[in-house]
C-alpha cells in the first residue's frame, strides 16, 4: 500500500476543514459575539494508529477507508456544553459536505468516562482526478471534556490500553468533576460572558 497516496487527500481535507471551522470562529469575533468555538484543531491519524486499529477491527487493508471514520480528525473545542448544540447546528445547516452519522457521547458517556460529540462528514476533495469523498470526524467538546480526554488518552497510550483498575477509577472520579464543572460554569454563563464582553471591548479600543 502506497500510504503517501493514501493520505494525501485526508491531509488536504484536515488543511481545508481546518481553515473553514477556524472561519466559523472569526465571523464571530469580527461581528465582536460571542463565538461558540475557543479552538480548533486537526490531524490525519497517523499510519501506526491506522493499522491498530485495523488489527483490532479485523478491517480488511482494502477496506480502510470506509471503515475508519477518523483518518481526517478535527476537533472544535467549546467553552459550554450548550455551545456543542450550537456548533453541530452550524456543521447541519452547511452544504460543503454531508453529515453521515452522530455519535452523542454526551447524553450516554462511555464506560471509560469519555464525554464528546462525534459527527462523521463525508467531505468532498478536488484531486487532480477528480473529486474524492472522503469520511472525516469532526469531535465537539468542551474545554472540561478536552481536558479529561487528553489525560486519559495518554495514560491508555502509556499503559497499553491495561490501565491499573485504580487509574480507571480515579479517572471515573474525574470525569464526574470535569461534569460537575461543566454544570456549574454552565449556571454562571452570563456572568462569564458578560465579563468576556467588557475584555474585548477593552481591547479593541
Ligand atoms: P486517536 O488516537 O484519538 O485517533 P473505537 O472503536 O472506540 O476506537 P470508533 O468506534 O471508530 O472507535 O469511534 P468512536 O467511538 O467515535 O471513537 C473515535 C475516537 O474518539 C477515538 O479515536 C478517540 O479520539 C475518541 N475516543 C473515543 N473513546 C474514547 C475514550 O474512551 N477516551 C478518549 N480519550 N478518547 C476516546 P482513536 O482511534 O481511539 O484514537
């Protein structure tokens, strides 16, 4: 398998998507609101990832474009679990690709504690043959989900995926604080916003 070929268009897809939901961002900061997204980031898994996941999958080589979905992956970070809402209706109400699945690790959290909002696109990319759709998955999360989710990926990555039962637990007990913090910055929104408002002003004079 000539990997380069392969992965040249989900690097084209990452570099584009990138640019437009970073786009999202700065309309808002132009029009000086509020803007659902704190940042965006993105990367085409790499090859060792591929082909993990494939052994663990049992997906056959010549099929792992249509059974990995997140070969191209962003990630949209939001400051209020109610911003998710907000930024999915935004992905929704675009025509430059198709939304092809939801996966709401919201409302129902992983075993492991994991918290995100996965929406899997079919994303159209000129090549110099042609159009190719490809499958990419944009993940929605808070700062708090973030936060959570970076930590535990890497003690996986460190323990091989055999975590001690008491990293898992003291893990479970994070997520239910990242929870709890989201809720209660949830409450006081208004106030935070209100704050994040009198900044801006403050810096754009
Ligand atoms: P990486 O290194 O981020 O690329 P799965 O069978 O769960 O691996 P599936 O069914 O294809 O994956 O899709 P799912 O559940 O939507 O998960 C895809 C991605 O979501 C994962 O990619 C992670 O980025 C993230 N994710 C899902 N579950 C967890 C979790 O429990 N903890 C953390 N930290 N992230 C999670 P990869 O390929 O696992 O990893």
């Amino acid at each position: 398998m000539n990997w380069e070929t392969l992965l040249a268009p989900y690097t084209q897809a990452v570099d584009e998507l990138k640019v437009k939901l970073k786009g999202m961002r700065a309309q808002y900061e132009y029009e000086s609101m509020h803007s659902p997204i704190e940042f965006v980031t993105g990367r085409v898994k790499p090859i060792t990832s591929i082909l993990e996941k494939a052994r663990r999958k049992d997906i056959p080589y010549a099929d792992l474009e249509h059974h990995i979905q997140d070969i191209a992956g962003l990630r949209v970070v939001v400051q209020f679990v109610d911003d998710i809402r907000t930024v999915v209706q935004m992905l929704r109400s675009r025509n430059d690709f198709d939304i092809i699945e939801e996966k709401d690790y919201i409302s129902r959290k992983k075993e492991s504690g994991y918290r995100s909002y996965h929406v899997i696109i079919s994303y159209p990319v000129e090549t110099i043959h042609g159009e190719k759709k490809l499958l990419a998955e944009i993940q929605i999360r808070t700062l708090a989900m973030n936060f959570w989710a970076t930590n535990e990926h890497s003690l996986n990555y460190k323990y091989s995926g055999q975590m001690p039962s008491e990293v898992k637990t003291r893990l479970k007990k994070a997520a239910e604080a990242a929870f709890q913090l989201d809720e209660e910055m949830s409450k006081i929104r208004n106030e935070i916003q209100e704050a994040q408002a009198i900044f801006r002003k403050k810096s754009d004079s």
